[in-house]
C-alpha cells in the first residue's frame, strides 16, 4: 500500500533472534533482530535494520506492540519491490 509519504509494508518481527536479517514470511517480510522485546529496543533495531536495508527512512506506524507491525518506507511502491525482490524465505 503506498500513502502519501511512501510505502506501507507489513512486516512480522522476531527480537532474540541469533543474527539480525531479513526474509519473506508469507507475503510480509520477517525481521528478525537480536534484540530483546523490551523497552522498545526490539522496534529500535527492526527500524534500523530496515533503514539500512532500503537505504532511506523507516517509520514504524502501528503494532509497536506485538510482533505483526506495519512499516512506512519513504520510497516509492516500485523502489520498494525492487530492493525485496531477490529476498529469501525463511
């Protein structure tokens, strides 16, 4: 879904996890972080690693607390597709 800013994407976290990466998960992409769900520590290093990942602005706009979330990427729906295209599942 792209608003006015970018695109929203759904996105299913993992905190605790072993290594941080990024992988398909049905049609939402799984983030895992090895941060601990706590504090906000865990969004903290979803947000980072997605930034990272797209090479532009991460805003995390709803499921703060949970693990189903929606993130915004201030990219265009396109840009987006293009950087997750070649993303594993896992």
């Amino acid at each position: 879904m792209v608003d006015e800013r970018g695109t929203l994407l759904a996105v299913k976290v993992v905190p605790g996890a072993s290594r941080s990466r990024i992988a398909r998960w049905g049609d939402r992409l799984k983030v895992c972080v090895t941060a601990p769900a706590e504090k906000g520590k865990a969004n903290a290093a979803v947000i980072e690693l997605l930034s990272e990942f797209f090479g532009a602005p991460v805003v995390l706009r709803s499921g703060a607390g949970g693990p189903l979330k929606t993130v915004e990427v201030r990219l265009s729906r396109a840009e987006v597709e293009e950087r997750i295209r070649n993303v594993d599942g896992g």
